[in-house]
C-alpha cells in the first residue's frame, strides 16, 4: 500500500470529510465559484507543456480528499469515476489528470497558498 502523502493529510485537515456518495449533492453554483477562486492560484508551470488546469487540478484533488479519499491514485480512481459530473463545472479541456499529475502539480502549491483562498 502506498505511503499516505501529507499534502493529502494538509488538504483533508483545511476542508473536512463527506461521503463519496454525497459529494454530487452539492450544487454546482458554488462549485464553479470556487474552480473561479482557484484559477487566481499562480501557476508556475512552463506553460507550452500545461496539459491541465491548475485550478481544474486543485478541485479534483479538494473534492477527492473531502470524499475520503487517502492516496494519490484513489485521487485519480475518483476523478475518472466522477468524470461527468466534474465535467458540469470544471474544463477538464486535457481530460482527466493522471494521479501522477495531480500528485506532481499539487505538490508544487503551498498549503498557506490555498489557506488564502478558502
């Protein structure tokens, strides 16, 4: 089994926990508001190789954790799950992010930086 990252455990502390199967219950409205919020994030990557959305990127992995999810690979287990209903909000223009992604992009952003945000 895969060592818990502590971004994950960070992230989990800031936002709590809900049910996988009530994570689709909340409204989409204040979803797309907070995919905006998270687009004023600086995205430091090189910019001709971005494939994803930094912010598309941070709401996966934000609704992942609150859903319980506990590594980066159920990170991707999820999103590719919930694919369609992410898609109601997020861009997602480069598809699903692999969980190696995800893991790489959110590793680059400090826990005060989102702290900010929420």
């Amino acid at each position: 089994m895969a060592k818990k990252a502590a971004k994950i455990k960070e992230i989990r502390d800031m936002m709590g926990q809900v049910r996988e199967s009530a994570i689709e219950k909340v409204k989409i409205t204040p979803l797309k508001e907070l995919a905006q919020e998270f687009s004023t994030i600086p995205d430091r990557r090189f910019q001709p190789y971005v494939e994803h959305k930094l912010s598309d990127i941070v709401m996966i992995t934000l609704l992942a954790v609150m859903s319980e999810a506990d590594e980066w690979i159920e990170i991707g287990i999820f999103a590719k799950k919930k694919e369609g209903w992410l898609r109601s909000f997020l861009e997602l223009s480069g598809g699903i992010p692999s969980h190696d992604t995800i893991q790489r992009v959110m590793s680059q952003i400090t826990g005060s930086l989102l702290y900010s945000l929420t």
